[in-house]
C-alpha cells in the first residue's frame, strides 16, 4: 500500500509540474517555453514507464 500511495504523489507532482508548464505557455506563447514543456513531458512518460516497471518488479 505504501509503494502505491508513493507512486500516486509522484505522479501527482509530475502533473502539477506540466500544469506549470501550460500556465507558462498560456503567459508567453514563444517557441522556447514550448520545447521545454515537450522535453519534460517526454521526461515525465519515460519516468512513469519506470515506475510502472518498478510497480510490477515490486509486487
């Protein structure tokens, strides 16, 4: 249960961070902001991919 509820904050603070982001892009709509939220997008679905790896590892 504890694993679970780890993930659940993870994920949680992932998606604050690419609301951040589209908060950002709504500011100032310039290419750069946007590349930016693409790469830490790709970050966020290649660090959940891991999680979800670890989550079958664990159990």
């Amino acid at each position: 249960m504890i694993k679970v509820n780890k993930i659940l904050s993870f994920l949680l603070y992932k998606t604050e961070i690419i609301s951040i982001f589209s908060a950002m892009k709504r500011i100032s709509p310039s290419g750069d902001n946007f590349i930016e939220f693409l790469n830490i997008q790709q970050m966020i679905v290649k660090d959940t991919k891991q999680m979800i790896r670890y989550v079958r590892l664990v159990s």
